[in-house]
C-alpha cells in the first residue's frame, strides 16, 4: 500500500511539473498585430485614412517637437502627447515588420522592435498612430519642406513619420 502511495504522489507531482512547464511558453508567443505600417503622404494620399486637419495637427506637433522654427500651425494640434504602451508595442512591430520585409537582411538579424527609437508622437487619428522613427544620430534638416496636401512639414533627412493603421477587416479600410 505505501509503495502505491508513492507512485501516485509521484505520478500526480510530475504531472503538475509537466502543468506547469506547458504554461510557460506562452510569453514566448508574440500576438498578432492587425495592422500595417505606411508613410504619412501613402496613408493621407493613396489611402485617405488622414484628412488635411490630421495633417495640419502632425505638423503642428512636428514644428512644437522641433522647436526651432515659427509653427505656421500654432494652436492645431488636440492630440494628447504621449503615445500608449500598446501603441509603441504595435507601432514598432508593425514597422520591423514593414522593414524586414522590405529590406530583407539575409547576413544580419532582422530588426527588432527594441531597435526602434519613437523619437516624437503625433497623435492617434481614428485607427491610425502617428509618429516619427530616427533612423540615425542627430537631425539633418533640410532647407526646403515636404508639402503632403498643401501642409509644409520639416524635412529631417535622420527620420520619417509613419502612420500605423490599425485594420479590423484586411478587405475594407475604415474610412
């Protein structure tokens, strides 16, 4: 009797081990992120997920982040300042899933979401995060402006903005 008391104690304590380890590589899965990341003039022009009032409040933003010129869009920006956990965790995957994509890197690792510096955010319009990606030391600024509908941006040759739309259904964007 006691010699099956111990299997049984054995048995049940390494089933609960074998429990326990199941569980432990679920903080290993990533989750799927719907959505995708775009440049600013794709998401405004070709997909109309931001309107010239989105624009003229990322550009406003922009020039108050930059601090180094008169803002022409003083006043227009109504977004709140800083951009959420969930965001920045959706924001960069989308764009290391973007760059290794289109920058495949067959010697090197693919870039990781810890690679990526958010240096300014722009808001949150709909579905659609907004925010700027420096891609090295510094701002290289240049004298003339990128003009997406009608709306001057500061041109930093070290970093771009994208526009990480959130998508529901793949087959329908929402606006």
């Amino acid at each position: 009797m006691k010699k099956f008391v111990s299997v049984l104690l054995t048995l049940v304590s390494v089933i609960c081990i074998a429990l326990a380890f199941v569980g432990c590589g679920n903080d290993q899965t990533e989750e799927e992120v719907k959505g995708r990341i775009y440049r600013l003039n794709y998401a405004y022009k070709d997909r109309g997920w931001l309107d010239e009032n989105d624009l003229k409040s990322v550009a406003c933003r922009q020039y108050d982040c930059y601090e180094m010129q008169e803002n022409p869009y003083a006043g227009l920006y109504k977004q709140k300042t800083e951009i959420s956990a969930k965001e920045e965790k959706d924001f960069k995957k989308g764009y290391c899933d973007y760059y290794n994509h289109n920058n495949p890197r067959e010697e090197a690792e693919p870039l990781k979401p810890s690679d990526i510096e958010i240096t300014n955010y722009y808001g949150t319009y709909e579905n659609n995060v907004v925010a700027e990606i420096k891609f090295s030391e510094g701002s290289v600024i240049a004298e003339d402006k990128l003009r997406i509908g009608g709306v001057d941006f500061i041109r930093d040759y070290n970093r771009d903005i994208y526009v990480f739309h959130y998508v529901e259904d793949w087959s329908a964007p929402k606006r």
